[in-house]
C-alpha cells in the first residue's frame, strides 16, 4: 500500500460506491431500454469486482491491523464517525460480494421478464449496502447498512419471487428485523456502559472491543443478556436452529439472483457478526452458553441434513442444506481456535461459492421447465452433458469433495473442532455422510435415470449460462488446491481474534513447543519443570499433549 | 529428476482434461491414443522412479514439495514420495492400469460414451496415484475420495438405466462412511501429534513413550481401520462391492478388483508402525479380515451372475489381505495385494470376454462349451483360476500360504477359518469355469455367434496371464527354500527404520499346514468342476435338498434387506419426522407463525374500537376522564 497514493487508499470506499453511483445512472434511462439495464449493471458490477481485485495485491498480510483506514466524524455528538476499513476477515468477504455481484446480474438476464429498471437498480443497492456492511468500523455505519441490506432483499422477493413471495418477503423482513433490534439493544447497551465506566462516547469497533474487559467485571446477568441478545441477533442472519424457518421460505420464492445473494453472502453476515462482535466482545458470557450454543450448532447441523434428504422440491433441498453447511461453520466458529475460527471464515467462503452455484443449478432447469419439483426431472445427463458436468462439480465442491474448496474448510473445521471438543466433532461427522447422501441423491434422480418426453426438448447450457458458472468452477478449483494465499490473509486477524477470546491460548502453544522438544531430545529432567509450569498455568492440563489442546 | 516425478500423476489428470474437454470432437482412435498413451507414459516415469529410488541410500525418493494448506498450527505439503511400498504400488496402478485401458479400446468401442469413459477412467489412475505418492495423510485423502468419485461415475456409467446409477449413489454412501473414519482418524493423529505428514508422523511414534498415547493410538487406528473396511469392502461394509459390478467389466477389473478396493490394504501398510503399536486394533483387524474372507466366499458359492461370483471373491481375497494385516504380516498383505491384482485382473477381462462374445449374457447358467470359441479366454483364464485357487508354482499359492500361516501363528481359528474359505474359493472358480467353458451350450443362439475378442482384448489378457503365474516367485516364503524376497524390499517402509518384522521366516508345522490347505484346496476346486461340468442339473437337485440353506446364501445373507429397514427407512422416516412436525409445526407454525397470528387477532380485536364515530370517541374520552377523576379523588 502506497499511502502517497490517497485514491488507491480508499480504494474499499470507491468500490463500494461503484453501485451506488450506478444505481442513481441507471435510474436516468428510461424504463423501457431492457438490454441497457441488463448490459448497464453487468458492465457496472464486472468494473466493481475488477476494481476490487487490486485489494488483494495491496493487502498487508504481516499485520492484524485494519487497512484503509478512512476516519471522518459524523455526528460528533454521538460519537459517531464514518470510519471505514478492512482486516483480512471482512476483506475475503468483500471479494466474495463483489465476485457474486457480477455473477447474479449475469443469471437474472432470462430470468426476469418484467420491471427491469427496479430490478436492476435494486440489485445494485443491494450490493452497495452489503460492502458497506464489511468495509465499516463504526458500530453506528454497521447497524445503518445492515438494515438497509434488507431493503432491496424485500423487494427482490416481494415483486419478482414466486407465488407466496409476499408472505416469505415479509417474514424475511419482520424475522431479520427483530434480530436486529436485539443486536441493537446490546450496542446501546455496551454503548452507555461505556460512557458510564469511561466517560467516551465512541462507537468505532476498537472501542467496543475494548470494552471485553470492563464487560467482564460486571454482573453475571448482565453478561449472559448480552451474549445472549448479540447470539440471537447473528443467529437469525445465519440462521442457526432453530431460528432458520424464515430461510427455506425465502429461498423458495426468491428470484434465482435473490437465492444466490442470500445464500451467498447474506447469510455470511451472522457468522460475520458472530466472529467480530459476540466472540470479542464478550467472550467469557460466550464460554459459559457455550455448551448451550454447541447443542444448537449441531441439532442445525444434523437436523439441516435430515430435512434436506426428504424434500421434493429442488430449491427447498438447498435451502435446508444451507442450514446444515452453516451449523458447521459454527462449530469451526465455537471452537474458538485458530485453525476452527480459520476453518469457518472458509466455510463461509466455500458455502458462497457452492450453495450460489446450486442455487444457479436449480435455476437453469427452472427457466427451461418452470418446475423445481424433483420427481419431474430425469436422465438429463443425456441432454445436458455440460449442465451434468457443472452440476456435478458443484455437487463435489459442496460435499467436501478433496481437492475443491469444500474440503478445505471442512477440514480445517474438524482439526480446530476435535482438539477442544472430540466428541462433538465426531457427532458432527455424521452431518458428512448425510450430506453426501441428499446432494448425491439429488444428482441421481434429477440427472439419471430414463429420459421422458417433455425432458428431452430441454437445451443445454448457453454460452452465456457457461460464462457465468465457469468463474464460480474455477475459484472452486483454486481455493482447492491452492488455499495458502487465502489463510495468509487471515492468519494474522485471526491470531488476534483468538488472542481476543482466548488471552492464553498462544503461551500454552508455546509451552507444548517446549515440551515437545524437551521429549525429543528425552532430557526428561528438563521436561518435568515444564509440565509443573503447566499445570500451574493451566489446571486441567496433566500429560503434555493436552496443553497443547487447550480446553 | 524431482520435477519428472509430478508428471506421472499428472500424465493422467491431463489425459482425463483433454478427453473431458474435447469429447466426441476427438473421434475414437485418438481418444484411444491418448488414454492409452498418457497411462503407459506415467507407467515409463514410474519405472524410472522405482530405479532411482531403489538406488538411493535410504529406498525413498522425494519430490519438491508446496505447502498445501496452513492455518493456525496446521500445516500440510503436497508432495510425492517413492519408497518402497509407494512405488511397487504406483508400479501396478499404471502397469495394469495400461493394460486395462487397452483392453477398454476394444471392449467400449461400440459405446457411446467412449470419450466420457475413457476421461473418467484416466481420471481414475491420478487418484489412485495420488493416494499411492502422497507423503501427507490429507493428499491421501484426496486421492481416496477422488478414486470414489470415479468410482461413483464408472459403476453408474450405464446412467440411463435406474440400478446403474443406484448402484453407483450405494458406492459412494458407504464409502462415506469409511471415509468419515478417515478423516476422525486424522483428526485424532492430528490433534496428538500435531502433524499430518506421513514421515514426520512415523517419527513421532517411534519416539512415543509407552505410557503416553497407546489409547489414542488404538483409537485413531481403529477409526483409519473402518475406512480401510468402507475402501476394501470388509464387513460390515462390504455391501457396496457386488453392486458396482453394474459398471462396465474393464471397470470391474481395474478399479473393483485390482487397484482401487486395495488402497485400504494399502493405507495400513503405509502407517504400519503405527498400527504395529496397536494390538487390540490389529485382533480387530485380523477377525474383521477372517470373518470376511470366509462370509463372502460362502455368498460366491451359489451366484449365477459370472460378474458377481467374481465381485464376492474379491470381497473374499481383501479379507485375506486384511487378515494378514491383523496377524502383524503387513508384507504378507501386500504382496497377496499383488499376485491378486494380476489374477483377479484377468478373471474380470476374461469374464468381459465371455460376456462379450456371448452379446452381454452374465448368467452362468446360460453359457457353457465356450472353450473350443474362445481359446485365448479358456487358457488364460485356466491359469488364473490356478492362481487364485492355489494350485503349488502358481502366484496365489505363495500369498496365500505365507497368509495362512501367519493366521495361524496369530490363532489357530483364523487358520481354520482362512482354509474353509480357500476351500469356498476353489470350489465356485472350478464351479465357474465349468459352467462356462465346458459342458453343452445352454444357449445355442449365442453360442453360434460367440467369437474370440479383438487383439486389443487378448493381448493384455496373455500379458496378464504371465504375470498370474510368475510373480509369485517374487516372494517364496523360507519353508520352501525361498528368501521372502518381496518382504526384504518392503522392509524400509514397512518398518520404517523401527521395528524388525520377521516374516518369511517360518519354523514349525509350516510345510504340513501348507500340504494339508493345498490338498484341501485342491479337492473342492475338483468337487466344484465335478459338479458343475456337465451341466447345471446336479446342481438344482442339490439346492433343492437345502433349500433354506440355498436360499439365504443365493440372497446374500438378506444383509441389503436388513440395511434398508434397520437403517435407511428408519432415516428417512426422522428427516420426514422432523421436516413435517418439528420444521412445519412446531418450530415454524407455534414459534413464528403462531406469535405472528396473535399479532395480527390482537390488531384486529383493537381496531374494532378504531369505530371513525366521533361519538363512540367522545364517550371514551368522558369514561376515561372520570376514570382518572374517580383514581386521584377516591
């Protein structure tokens, strides 16, 4: 990052404006120039995701420290600034929406007959309100573009969804909504014990979570009500069981960008929130539910699985797997460890890629036969040889499939998971092989099988159709086999995050190192003093493996 | 040099992109050429690896390595490693790997989807080599869910068909579950040695005080072990294996027989120090293997598809593999991993050849007195089933033998039971040969059409039957004035510098147990050709006088029946139980929409006083002041 360059430092803000700006252009042409909106917001959000891809380069990945710092004062009164910036946590996600941006006007072209202006212009608001929700590091700014991320998601559902569209649209609305109010009252609540213990008035980040200390000398009730009101906020967003029942609905009715920004980077922001907030804020109230949250995270998990196995309608299928890949990402993101918190920020990566993948899988063959209901399908592998392969691909990458992107995050998920909780990371081994089962069942009874009459006249992909899945292939396969970049960037934040929870966890690493050479070199009177370190250190750590778990 | 040795895995990976990529465009001689001749190039590349790792002072041979994946205290390469195992093992895979491809150009050439076959096909042998070659347990991983994968797409390549497909959806399911084995088992190396590379890993343990880590170590193997029973189809999740016969014979032959269902064989002997360390682990394997070998072959005995009485052999043979795994005889086991290549190999071409030439019949019963049509078929055939069954000279007799003779020294049980399924196995392979190659024709019609197989077809089948009879030889036990020479080369990897196996080394009974399994041996395999060479008729009276006896064995144990109402209608019916009542009623209906309702009749109740008459207002508005009035001056 060159700071003599102040346009290429706020390059975060430019991207996030790109929309916006393009929202008020496109607002100026007349409503009836169909191809200008398509090509217009296609043109507008490749520019916006080519813009952002310099960010990566410029990405300082030796330090923790949040980049692109922008700080401008608001509403001083309050304390209130316009802060912007990004560590390497809120940057992959970023790249993640400006990556499924572009990708969700590209698929809309065919699908949407009626009131392009609108569509085009909320969609580009959309992702205006979804950058600005990673990119800030006000608390004031985050609660402003959350809200106002469901606006557009409204009426994505309300006027272009299906036949229930507007009673999913409003549950959406109303069931996100009260999550929000909840995470609302915890900020107002941290927000006036700060000015109460500290005499700031301040609702940056940094000052929130440097809060975690004082919030943890006050009474154990009011701790608990926190966690408690941030986790209930976050989970709906994610939506952790079982507070998810909003998600099929909106799926269902959704156009297919709609499902693909959903799940792709909507339901991102809860286990965002969960890893910034709920996690530093008030990690010790977080360790006491922590069993508690666990229990949910794996009942959604494996719950998730066995609902998706027996549904009929395709979307509905995805929909409910969505619940089960995210109850994973939470038992990386309770692990509350290195490679669990590094695992999940994949998970959330992976699940964008994939699940927005299936959800432009189900929308293919709903364009072509106005149908999702699986038991309509059959043999399309006979006809749609390059749809089978895409489908296919997308079937491995979200099974965990080595090699694609699944599996790393999975991976990594387990090994954080098993060394503090064993058991419940076997348990949720099992949501593996039911995964396998409803995706692979799925592909089986859609893309095997006799081919009938009506499915035989069905085309295979077009050349635009190939354009826009073979960007998500790609980044499938890359992040497969080449994750290291990605884990450099969020080695550092996530080391402070873990620091953050968990002030010990890097000493005792430290001490199993030591022990670990003393026994190597088998100087057993030099491993004994260490041991005794540990166990002072740490009282449940007895054999020197242990330790290196942590617990 | 180092750089050469990543070109064999990706020799094929390159072949599957071309041929995937291209399809039909590439006409069928050059996808041919090139699926043939990628495979035969990384066979040459792994010849010269296996030289140069011979020659090197400590038998391995390492490629560069990248860093795959680090997070926090987690960090995997991906690399390739040629040692001894690794490299005899890469050795079979592209070897027998060509040959099979060969073989494939004639036995496809009249399908459709030959581009798509050959693709997944060469998509198969990176797997497999990446599984063999990895030097990280997680790049092991990939190659053993990869070879699922195509595993998967090979046994429901037929996919207009319904049990194709189910067949391949079964595969993949309970391979699943092995695999979830896997990936526990590292988690729990992982979380104790805090390293997945497999070199690194086998150094930890051989510094491992006794005191410290036996448990987690018999946990962690005996969780690698159940994915070694999903991969090489042990019990209880052998189940898979007969199924994926519905996937084009050469399949069978090359991933079904030879390369793929041995990888879990293969994975214990790549880790076997770490198993050496877990005895309780090793009985379980040791039973797992015996109670397979014989339970499989008794299925073989009565089967009438020619595909499927072959599949429960090969269920059979990994039992015995495995078994030696259990018995400490990690040598043992591979070197029957093998021999079985190249002969069950042949079993399942010649069996394509018959089924070929007799227009896709696979019943037993149907064929007969093919032996003056298919002379090529019949000889080498001949010499294979001489091989399994282990008639003395003959590959399978050596394995076996050295196989027999550990269980024996582990307990005496084993022994028995590993004899009554050699007994098993001579008996259906005579029992199969005499079906098909002598007695009347059954089916005159086919008969008359039936023709030996292209040259693509029968050269690798006499190549194979060379092998069949003389690999062997690479391992005589010392009973019989041998050096166990295939265990001396093993060694290095095997014990990784730690332990001293001594295998080969036999004293006692050896030689007396050897006479009476062969004599035993030999006398089914005549008692099955016997039975069976003049027909079918012998065989239907004698069914008829055990007819429960019959029936249980001819529906596999009904273990497929027991399977679907113990444990998949019972999943099912939850996820329907918890989709319809828990998501729709309770959750969704009295946690949402209930509250919501309540909402909305509480909305209404109230507006029905929003009445817009001024004098319905008025006259609150007076109650409400007298109300106040009446509180404050009581």
């Amino acid at each position: 990052m060159n700071p003599s360059l102040p346009w290429f430092q706020n390059l975060p803000l430019w991207v996030t404006a790109v929309p916006l700006i393009g929202a008020l252009v496109l607002l100026l042409v007349p409503k009836e120039k169909r191809r200008v909106f398509e090509l217009g917001a296609l043109a507008i959000t490749i520019f916006d995701f080519l813009l952002s891809v310099p960010l990566w380069f410029q990405y300082d990945r030796s330090t923790a420290a949040v980049q692109w710092v922008t700080k401008l004062d608001w509403i001083p009164s309050l304390g209130v600034k316009f802060s912007i910036g990004m560590d390497g946590i809120s940057l992959v996600l970023f790249l993640l929406t400006t990556f499924i941006g572009f990708i969700a006007v590209w698929c809309s072209f065919s699908a949407i007959g009626e009131r392009h202006k609108e569509y085009y212009v909320w969609l580009m608001v959309m992702q205006f309100s979804m950058m600005g929700v990673f990119i800030c590091q006000d608390m004031f700014l985050f609660y402003l573009f959350w809200e106002l991320m469901l606006v557009p998601m409204y009426f994505l559902i309300a006027i272009w969804g299906g036949p229930q569209k507007l009673y999913a649209a409003i549950k959406l609305f109303l069931y996100t909504l009260a999550g929000s109010v909840l995470m609302l009252v915890a900020i107002l609540a941290i927000y006036f014990l700060q000015a109460k213990t500290t005499g700031r008035y301040d609702f940056s980040f940094e000052s929130f979570h440097a809060m975690a200390p004082i919030i943890a000398t006050q009474s154990r009730n009011f701790q608990i009500l926190l966690a408690l009101a941030l986790f209930v906020g976050f989970a709906i967003k994610v939506p952790m069981f079982p507070f998810h029942t909003w998600l099929p609905d909106a799926h269902v009715q959704a156009p297919t960008a709609g499902s693909v920004i959903l799940a792709g980077i909507l339901l991102k922001m809860g286990t965002y929130g969960f890893v910034r907030f709920l996690l530093p804020i008030a990690p010790d109230a977080t360790k006491v539910l922590l069993p508690w949250f666990l229990a949910l995270t794996l009942i959604g998990l494996i719950y998730g699985a066995l609902v998706a196995m027996i549904q009929k309608d395709m979307k509905k299928l995805v929909a409910y797997s969505s619940v089960s890949h995210l109850g994973l990402c939470m038992l990386g993101v309770f692990s509350m460890n290195p490679n669990g918190l590094q695992g999940a920020i994949f998970q959330m990566l992976n699940h964008g890629i994939s699940t927005s993948g299936l959800f432009l899988i189900v929308g293919i063959v709903y364009e072509r036969r106005h149908t999702r209901m699986i038991a309509d399908f059959g043999g399309l592998s006979k006809t749609m040889p390059v749809y089978a392969t895409i489908f296919m691909i997308m079937t491995m990458s979200s099974i965990g499939l080595p090699g694609l992107n699944g599996f790393i995050g999975e991976a990594t998920i387990f090994m954080g998971a098993f060394q503090v909780h064993p058991w419940w990371a076997v348990v949720a081994t099992t949501g593996i092989i039911l995964g396998a089962a409803y995706m692979l069942w799925l592909y089986q009874r859609v893309m095997f099988g006799p081919l009938n009459e009506t499915n035989a006249q069905m085309k295979d992909l077009n050349a635009r159709e190939i354009a826009y899945f073979a960007p998500l292939v790609v980044v499938a396969f890359w992040i497969g086999l080449n994750p290291t970049p990605i884990m450099e960037i969020l080695a550092k934040p996530v080391e402070k995050l873990v620091i953050q929870v968990n002030p010990d966890f890097y000493k005792h690493e430290e001490l199993a190192k030591v022990q670990a050479e003393a026994a190597k070199v088998g100087m057993a009177a030099m491993a004994a003093p260490a041991h005794h370190e540990a166990a002072e250190a740490h009282e449940s750590a007895t054999p020197a493996a242990e330790v290196h778990g942590g617990h | 040099m180092h750089m050469t040795t990543w070109l064999i895995p990706l020799l094929p990976l390159f072949g599957a992109a071309i041929i995937g990529l291209l399809g039909r465009k590439l006409g069928r001689i050059a996808v041919s050429v090139i699926g043939v001749g990628v495979v035969l190039l990384a066979f040459a590349f792994t010849l010269r690896a296996f030289v140069l790792a011979g020659s090197a002072p400590d038998h391995r041979l390492a490629s560069c390595s990248f860093t795959w994946m680090s997070t926090g205290n987690l960090s995997v390469p991906m690399g390739l490693v040629f040692d001894p195992l690794s490299s005899l093992m890469a050795l079979v895979v592209t070897g027998i790997g060509a040959l099979i491809h060969l073989y494939s150009v004639g036995y496809m050439w009249e399908e459709e989807g030959f581009a798509r076959y050959f693709a997944y096909l060469n998509l198969f042998i990176f797997f497999m080599l990446c599984l063999v070659l990895g030097n990280s347990l997680p790049l092991l991983f990939v190659g053993w869910e990869g070879v699922g994968l195509c595993s998967y797409l090979l046994i429901g390549y037929y996919f207009e068909t319904d049990y194709a497909p189910a067949a391949g959806l079964k595969a993949f399911l309970t391979n699943r579950v092995g695999d979830l084995g896997v990936l526990i088992g590292m988690m729990a190396l992982f979380a104790h040695f805090g390293t997945l590379t497999i070199a690194e890993l086998l150094t930890k343990v051989g510094h491992l005080s006794p005191e410290v880590g036996f448990g987690i170590l018999s946990f962690a193997t005996l969780m690698l072990f159940v994915g070694a029973c999903g991969k090489s189809a042990q019990v209880p999740l052998y189940i898979w294996l007969p199924d994926a016969m519905a996937g084009p014979t050469p399949v069978s032959a090359l991933i079904h027989a030879a390369t793929m269902v041995t990888a879990g064989i293969f994975m214990v002997c790549r880790l076997a120090p770490l198993f050496q360390l877990a005895p309780i682990t090793l009985s379980v394997i040791a039973w797992v293997g015996g109670i397979t070998a014989l339970f499989a072959a008794t299925i073989g005995l009565v089967q009438r598809d020619i595909k499927k009485v072959l599949a429960y052999s090969t269920v059979s043979q990994l039992g015995y593999m495995v078994m030696a795994l259990g018995a400490g005889g990690f040598a043992a086991g591979f070197f029957h991993v093998f021999t079985h290549a190249w002969f069950k190999a042949l079993l399942f071409l010649g069996a394509g050849s018959v089924i070929m030439a007799m227009h896709h019949e696979q019943d037993l019963f149907r064929m007969g007195g093919l032996r003056a049509k298919l002379p090529i078929t019949f000889w080498t055939m001949l010499l294979a089933t001489l091989a399994i069954m282990g008639f003395p000279g003959f590959s399978g007799f050596f394995s076996k033998d050295e196989i027999l003779y550990l269980a024996y020294l582990r307990h005496p049980a084993l022994w028995v039971i590993g004899v009554a399924a050699a007994c098993c196995t001579s008996f259906y392979m005579w029992r199969l040969m005499a079906l098909t190659f002598w007695g009347e024709p059954r089916d005159p019609h086919a008969y008359e059409h039936a023709h030996e197989s292209p040259w693509t077809m029968t050269l690798p089948l006499v190549i194979l039957a060379v092998g069949s009879v003389v690999v062997g030889y690479l391992g005589v036990p010392e009973a019989f004035g041998g050096h166990f020479a295939i265990g001396r080369f093993l060694e290095p990897s095997l014990s990784f510098g730690q332990l001293h196996a001594h295998e080969g080394h036999h004293e006692g009974p050896a030689i007396l147990l050897a006479c009476i399994s062969t004599v035993l041996g030999l006398g089914f395999g005549l008692f099955g050709f016997l039975s069976y060479r003049s027909g079918t008729a012998l065989a239907e009276s004698r069914a008829a006088r055990f007819p429960t006896l019959h029936r249980i064995l001819l529906n596999k144990y009904y273990v497929d029946e027991g399977i679907e109402r113990g444990i998949l209608a019972p999943v099912r019916g939850l996820g329907r139980l918890l989709w319809q009542v828990g998501d729709v009623i309770i959750v969704d209906g009295i946690g949402v929409n209930l509250p919501a309702a309540l909402a909305r009749l509480g909305g209404e109740f109230l507006a029905l006083f929003q009445t817009g008459r001024v004098r319905n207002y008025t006259l609150g508005m007076v109650l409400g002041a007298l109300a106040i009035l009446w509180i404050f001056f009581k």
